[in-house]
C-alpha cells in the first residue's frame, strides 16, 4: 500500500481573520505539495495570539510529518511566530550575529539605517537551519524535530514562494519517497448533487485508489478526484481509468475534465469550428458575454452582445415583434425565441443566444414566478428554447441563467 506523507499549513496573522482577506500562500503551497507527493490534511489560520498559536504548532507535531507556518515573522510586536514556534517545540531562541550584520548591510545598501526592532529577525530557533530571503529582510527557518520537518516562512507571497521552491522544496522531495499525488476535476452541468451521486458511487465506492469527493458549486457539480502512484504517470493512469467509467454514465452532463470553466469550454469549440456566436440578454444583465469574453482569444468567436432590458429595447434592437411580447409577456418562450434569431441576423453570426427572465427579488406572481427563465439558441437550421425555474436569490439566478444559456450552445456545439 503507498503510504502518503502528510502536511498541514498554519497561516499566522488577524488580518487573515477578516472578512475581506483571503489565505493565498496556503493554496499555493498545496499545489507545490502535492506535485511532490505531500498530501495536506488541514489548513489552519490563528491570529496574532501566542496561547493559541503554541496550540496549534504543538497539536500538528503529533499528526503530520510536515508543518508549513506561513507569516508572523516580521519586526514588529505582534510578528510572533518565532519565540511561539520555539517554545511550543521545547527549543531555545537565540540571537544570531551573522544574520544580524546581514540585515543591517541589507538596509544601508538601499540608504537606510536598520531600526533597531528588526534585530529580533535575527533569532534563531535551536537547531534551525536559516534560509535566506532576498527578497525581504525576514529570514526562514527550517527544522528536524523528531523527524518532522517544520518549516517557518514569510507570509509575503514575493518572499515566500521564491524561498519555499529554492530552499524548501528540494529538501521535502526527498522526505515524500516515491509517491506522486495528483489531482483532477470534472465538472457536470444539469444535475444535482443527489443525481449526480447516485448515478457514480457504484463507481467510486469500489476504489480506495482514486478518492472522490463531490461538491456543489453554485451552477454545476464538481467531482474532484485524487491518486497516488509511484509516478505522476502511474496516478495519472488511475485517473484516466476512473474518469472513463464516471463519463460513461454521466453522458454528455461531464462538460469538463480538467477543470476549465463552462466558457472555456464552449469558447473551444466555438473556435475550433470556427463558428461565430452573439448574445441577448435581458435578466442576466450582459453576465453570458462578460464570460465569454473574460477568455482570451474570444474576440475570434464572440461578435456582438445586447443587454435588452425594457421591452422598447427588444422591440428596437432585437427586432421582437410587439405582439409577441403583448401576447405572451417578456418572460417566454416566443420573446425569448425572438430574441435569439434577432440577435443572430443583427450580428450576422452562427449562433444567437438569448435568456430573459424574472431574477427577483420582486416581479414574479403566481403564473410567472421568481426564477422563470427561458434560454434559447438560434442556427440557420432550427432555434430551440429551455424553460427553467431557478432557485436562488438575484445573483444566483442570474449566474445560473448564465450557466443554462451557455450549456444549452455547448450541447448544440457537441
């Protein structure tokens, strides 16, 4: 059986704790880890508070073989991850001479007298070896303790990422042994949860290797999956294996195998076809061509897009007849039709795209209620139409009317 080596990631720092930041490095280095066959367990962020910082260093020791701080290692009084780190390992902090000259060079070269609070990066945990940072003035620190390698870096993306892939990596490759781990995700549009879970786990369930895991994601269904092997190959082969089977029975639904977006998807095909495509919209308020054309290359494929909001603007722009709109009301079938060959022979493309819709929170009664949209997508040969009653608030309809719209062009695409 391959035995994983197992990491966990304490980011250090109350401004991680706000509602408005968000834990970068942490990402970033699962992705590093995992490339080299590290599995990370747990992901923990813990303010500037010494009791619960000692806490959580001491607790990791007990579980994982490798322990990433990220943080708390700048000059100031609440930097304290060095003097917690040591005593929750048991270890002395002294200060180092060497690396306290480097530090005051370091200064004068850019024309500054160091203050003297940046004397504290200049302690050392017993037994620590330092890694150099040329990119800041806070050193690293890496440290065997009992066999688990606990490595101490800067919290500054520009500062952490060169020392961990220059003096961090290399070290931990050869602790990972030969067990690559690699991750892979599909993703499926026009199923739940439940469905989509019903219809794979007579699959998955008979795997130890591979590990599935499903997740919601808004508009679509995520499958992620994760194998260990004695190679990137190896893993990559089980994948594959896996990935065949859960297709089989998810049809046409799996829309992605490596992660990329519903648009990146649609935009492939839509330029490797060569064919051409616009939009009209109206709930969705121009979101189905702000994702076309946040893709690169779009211009090649997306021509032209028309927020029609007011029934004026249908009927003057798109061309939608105001009997139709009296007749049936904005939020139908036959508008939403129109819409779509409206914009197809404005634009003069392969395919129009149109969704109109009641996205809430008011609009809606009992005949039409919030959260009825039609899609529709219009060719030289036919125009089809999808009726859909979308849970959610505003935003969640309008990004799943979004979604619909554009599933509805990439299965006409296939």
């Amino acid at each position: 059986m391959l035995e994983t080596l197992t990491a966990e990631i304490i980011a250090i720092g109350s401004e991680l704790l706000a509602p408005d930041r968000t834990d970068t490095n942490s990402l970033w280095l699962t992705e590093q880890l995992n490339s080299i066959g590290i599995e990370v367990r747990l992901k923990t962020i813990v303010g500037d508070d010494d009791a619960r910082l000692e806490e959580a260093i001491r607790d990791a020791t007990k579980r994982s073989k490798v322990i990433i701080t990220t943080g708390g290692l700048g000059p100031t009084e609440d930097d304290v991850t060095r003097k917690v780190a040591a005593r929750a390992l048991g270890r002395r902090l002294s200060l180092d001479e060497e690396i306290l000259e480097e530090l005051r060079q370091k200064f004068l070269r850019f024309g500054h007298v160091m203050p003297e609070r940046n004397s504290r990066q200049a302690m050392v945990i017993e037994g620590a070896e330092v890694l150099p940072n040329p990119n800041g003035s806070a050193p690293g620190m890496f440290i065997d303790h009992h066999g688990v390698a606990i490595v101490l870096l800067p919290g500054p993306p520009r500062e952490m990422r060169p020392m961990f892939e220059t003096n961090v990596k290399p070290k931990l490759v050869g602790r990972a042994g030969n067990v690559r781990v690699v991750r892979r995700m599909l993703r499926v549009a026009g199923l739940g949860e439940s469905a989509v879970d019903e219809k794979i786990a007579p699959i998955y369930t008979q795997y130890d290797n591979p590990q599935t895991t499903i997740l919601f994601n808004q508009s679509e269904i995520e499958i992620h999956l994760t194998a260990r092997g004695r190679t990137e190959d190896d893993a990559n082969a089980l994948l594959d294996r896996l990935s065949e089977q859960l297709e089989e029975v998810l049809g046409d639904s799996v829309f992605s195998f490596a992660g990329e977006k519903m648009e990146e998807v649609v935009g492939l095909k839509l330029s490797v076809n060569g064919y051409t495509v616009a939009v009209a919209e109206s709930c969705t308020g121009g979101l189905i061509a702000q994702r076309l054309t946040d893709v690169a290359g779009s211009s090649k494929y997306f021509m032209e897009g028309v927020v029609a909001y007011s029934n004026d603007a249908k009927t003057r722009t798109l061309g939608v007849d105001p009997a139709l709109i009296l007749e049936n009301g904005a939020v139908s079938a036959p508008v939403a039709r129109a819409m779509a060959d409206g914009i197809r022979k404005l634009a003069n493309t392969d395919f129009g795209l149109s969704v109109t819709g009641i996205a809430g929170p008011g609009g809606g009664t009992e005949e039409k209620p919030l959260g009825l949209v039609y899609i529709a997508l219009s060719d030289e040969v036919q125009t089809k139409h999808r009726k859909l009653q979308l849970p959610g608030d505003r935003q969640l309809v309008r990004w799943r009317a979004s979604q619909a719209a554009l599933d509805l062009l990439r299965k006409r695409l296939i």
